[in-house]
C-alpha cells in the first residue's frame, strides 16, 4: 500500500518537479535504512529479551530505561544484578560506575552540578529525566577523542578505563537533590551487592553527597583526615567492609575505635605506631603504609599469630617502613624460619579486596 | 569456514552426502527441505528430544515424511541449520551468573548474522523456540551491542520503543478493540454528568 502511494505520488509530482521526485526517493531510502536499522526489541520472547539485557552494559541499561515509562517498568520487574558500584564524588562531580574486579571500571552514569549563573546553554538541549521520583534537568553533551567540551576533561583526568560517547550534566545547584535522585533511581533498576563510596575528605567535611546508604566500601583520598571525622564517617556507615585512606590521618586513634572492627582496612600513610593498629585489629586483612616499628615488634607479632594467642581473624598484614631499613636477618634468626616455595599473589590482593 | 561452505545441504538445490552418519530431515513452514546431521542436531534441546523421542532408524528417515517445523520460515531455519552445522560437536555453554555476560562473537557466526534486523529477530526467535543456547548467546549479544554508546532518543530508533505519548495511544486503541461498549458508556457518562446528574444509574 505505501508502495503503491509513493508510487502514484511520484509519478504525479513527475510532471510537477523533478526535484520533489528526488526528495521522495530519498525520504523513501531514508524510511527503508531506518526500517532496516531497527530491531523490534520488545517483540522478542521473554527469554530472549532477558538474554540481551545480560549481554548489555550497565550504563546502556542505565539509558535503555530513561527512553520510556515501559522500559523503566520492565526493568524494574527485572532488576539487573551489578556486583560492584562504585559512587565517585569529586567537588561538583557524582559519578556511578560499576565494576567486575578491581581494575575495570564501566561507567554508569556521570551527572555533573553547575550553578545557574553558570548556564551557557540553548534551552533546547536541556532534557528533563525523571530520576527516582525527582525530575532532574540534564544537558546531553557528546564528547568524543577530539571532543573539547568539559566531559573529555573530566574523563582525561579520572583516566577511566571504558566510556560512552554521552554523558548528562545535571543542571541543578543542590548536589543533596540530584545525589539522592541519581541513588533511587539505581536502586530501582539495579540490585546491587556492593556499595563503594569514593570521596575526598574535603568534600565530605562539606557535608556533600553524605547521604549515599548502605555502603559496604569507602575510599578517602586527597587530604589528611582528622581521626574523629573519621569516627563520624565510621558512625555514617556501619556495614563498612573495607576502608582506604589514601592520605595522611591526623590525631591519635583510640583502642575502640570502628576502624579496627572493619574487615579490611588500608591506610597509605600512617606515620605512627604500627603495633598499636595491628594489635588492636579485629578484621582479616590489614596493609599499613609508612607505620613505625622495629625488629622486635615484628618478632612479636609473627611469633604470636603462628602460635594463634593473638590476631584469630587475620589472613594478611602487609606493612612498609618509616624510616630505617629493617635488619629481617635478625628476625630469621629469632623465628629459626625456614625456605619454603611461595606463589606470592598479585599486588593488589593485599589491598582492600 | 566461511556461511557458504557450511555443510547444510538444501536437498532440493544439492547432492545428498554420502556419508554414512544419520541425517534427519526437516521441513519449515515454507516447506523447504533440509538435511541436518545427528551431532549437528544436538546444538538443539529442543530438536534432539524430538527425535530421540521419535526414535527414527536410517529408514524411517528416509522413508517417513520429513519433520514438520511449523514456526520457523526456511531462510532462518537455514541460517539456524548452518550455524548448528559450524558449531556440531561443540560443548553446550552454561550460564556462569556473570553480568554483563561475557559472550565472545566468532567470525563465522559475524559473517553468519550480517544479515538485516528483521532475519536476525527471526533467528533469535527460532534459537530461542528451538532452545539453542549459544546461537541465543551470541545474537543476543549482537543486539546488545547495537545499544553501545547510544542516547535514550537514539536507542528508541534503534529498538523502535515506543515513546510514552504512543504506549498511551496504543494502549487506549487496545481498551477500545477490546471493549467497544465501553467507549459509549463513557460517553454516557460524561454528558450526564454534563447535565448534572449525581448517579450514573
């Protein structure tokens, strides 16, 4: 029938303009590419359709739900399963990622906050998305290799490992609104086992996006952290599994402080007692930076784990040295230690996974 | 090796092998005719019960009429027999739970899928019917694929979602098809409310 039509409607415009002609073969090519282009993904059977949502990334799971009310339901009746996701908080900068294993990282949805002063854009660029029962306003921006807008500088810098041609920055100054938004709306189309929390202290003594719940993993870095700041982050987030402080912390530790009742902890630069952290330690798996000891604490330790009076739950201690090389021979000595054949495994198994 | 060489042979266009393994004989709904060899088969669940089910010798698939598969067209039963040929012999994958599922798309079955999106939907639809589980992984993930990268607006293109306003509209068109008297008691309804009325009834 449509053939026909056009049909008739070329031979009749014939007459009329070559040129119209020409427009209809083109209008016509362009409707049969799109056609041809497009995949019926909604017919397919359940099954099927389930199959393709396992194959697919999480951030284009993340897109496929913004398109219509439909998609969004159905994903939501189907939650997908992500292992591992990872909130990044860096000044005016809420990025979700998740991850498969400690080195990759596939971002999931990147929303940027700017000032209304700020504005630089056409009206119709800007995008309403309903995120978790908030509408949220959202500037669709490509960035590519030879991209100059701020998305290729934010991703330059953060050195991801994967990412999309498109990005949403939110327009909206109150971060606390698109936070909590951007968290519901994961939540509603993913089931999530781990919550990893990656903020800067600074940051997050502003009080910003500190409302991220059930996080099992938290990360500071960029700047020393006072130690009760730290019980209050500890506080914020009971079902802590692992902790990473990249930077210096400050001020004295108490014996019963939260720190030591999580599962893994590893703090890059601690500059103090290292016998007061592993011996006050409950969880299993401990990495200390540039802490303070000598032969004799280390003597004291390995004797004490191999006879089990001490340290019942840890699998592994791994600390560097402030200061003088220690002399490990004297430590032999003392323990009478033997050579015994070791796989050592890989360097970042001794972290906070 | 390459989608034309695979050994499926359309009995009507080809000489009959001469190999002394089991072929059956299938028949789709266009009634075209193939020939698939037993290990080929049992890349099918479905397919392999049915004829072991049938327990069919050497002469009965000769002799009785060839298997009716009436869901599927021939083009994509070929496609399908032709992939099941490639892979005969291959171990059946099993779901290992890991999202996004790693799923590795081989050059014969790329070359095999370069086909336009209205097959390839008939032929995950036949991979699904016919339980071929890695011919469903791989298509699968052809289609996920298609996703990479794209905008809400672009993929309602590419997976021809309907948009809010359209469900809206189809699904009142649906209401009326089904219902056609209660568009008239809406009607109803309304003007005696117009008029003032408190009770429908």
């Amino acid at each position: 029938m449509d053939d026909q039509l056009f049909l008739l409607l070329s031979v009749t415009l014939s007459f009329l303009a070559p040129s119209a002609v020409a427009f209809l073969e083109y209008f016509q090519s362009h409707l049969n590419s799109t056609k041809k282009s497009s995949f019926k993904l909604l017919k397919l059977p359940w099954l099927a359709f389930q199959e393709v949502l396992k194959s697919m990334d999480h951030s284009d799971i993340f897109m496929l739900s913004l398109c219509s009310k439909n998609t969004l339901n159905i994903l939501k009746f189907r939650k997908t399963k992500v292992n591992w996701l990872c909130y990044r908080d860096y000044q005016n900068e809420l990025s979700v990622y998740s991850r498969q294993s400690f080195d990759t990282k596939d971002l999931v949805f990147f929303a940027r906050t700017i000032p209304n002063c700020h504005r630089s854009v056409g009206e119709n660029r800007l995008k309403v998305v309903r995120l978790g029962g908030t509408n949220v306003q959202c500037l669709w921006e490509k960035f590519g290799i030879n991209s100059t807008s701020v998305f290729k500088k934010v991703f330059e810098r953060v050195n991801f490992h994967s990412f999309k041609d498109y990005g949403i920055e939110c327009i909206d100054t109150n971060r606390a609104v698109v936070q909590q938004a951007v968290e519901n709306y994961i939540h509603e189309i993913f089931t999530v086992k781990c919550i990893e929390l990656e903020v800067t202290a600074k940051d997050y003594l502003k009080k910003h996006y500190r409302n991220i719940s059930g996080v099992t993993d938290l990360t500071l870095s960029d700047v020393k952290i006072e130690t009760k700041d730290l019980e209050e982050m500890l506080e914020m987030h009971p079902n802590l599994k692992s902790i990473r402080i990249d930077r210096y912390l400050s001020g004295p530790l108490s014996v019963d402080s939260r720190i030591f009742n999580i599962d893994n902890v590893l703090l890059y630069q601690y500059f103090r007692s290292a016998p007061f952290f592993w011996q006050n330690f409950k969880g299993r798996y401990l990495a200390i930076g540039r802490g303070v000891y000598n032969e004799w604490d280390v003597f004291e330790f390995v004797r004490s784990w191999i006879s089990g009076t001490k340290y019942p739950h840890l699998k592994l201690l791994v600390v560097t040295k402030e200061g003088r090389r220690l002399n490990f021979q004297w430590i032999l000595n003392q323990l009478r230690a033997s050579t015994k054949e070791w796989n050592r495994p890989p360097i970042h198994e001794y972290w906070s996974r | 090796m390459s989608v034309e060489n695979a050994p499926v042979v359309d009995v009507d266009e080809a000489a009959i092998p001469v190999e002394k393994k089991m072929y059956y004989r299938f028949e789709s709904n266009d009634k075209k005719e193939f020939r698939v060899s037993e290990l080929a088969i049992q890349q099918s669940e479905t397919l392999n019960r049915l004829v072991e089910a049938m327990g069919y010798t050497s002469e009965d698939v000769e002799n009785k009429p060839a298997i009716a598969i009436e869901n599927i067209d021939g083009k994509t039963l070929k496609l399908v027999f032709q992939w099941c040929e490639h892979h005969k012999g291959e171990a059946i994958p099993v779901d290992d739970g890991s999202v996004p599922k790693i799923v590795e798309i081989p050059e014969f079955d790329a070359k095999l899928m370069d086909i336009d999106n209205g097959l390839l939907f008939k032929l995950i639809w036949a991979a699904d019917y016919l339980n071929i589980v890695q011919l469903l992984n791989v298509s699968c993930k052809k289609v996920a694929n298609m996703a990479q990268g794209k905008t809400p607006a672009q993929l309602r293109r590419v997976y021809l979602l309907p948009s809010d306003e359209e469900d809206e509209a189809a699904k009142r068109a649906a209401q009326e098809a089904q219902d056609p008297r209660a568009r008239e008691v809406e009607e109803e309804f309304e003007e005696r409310k117009r008029q003032g009325g408190n009770s429908f009834f």
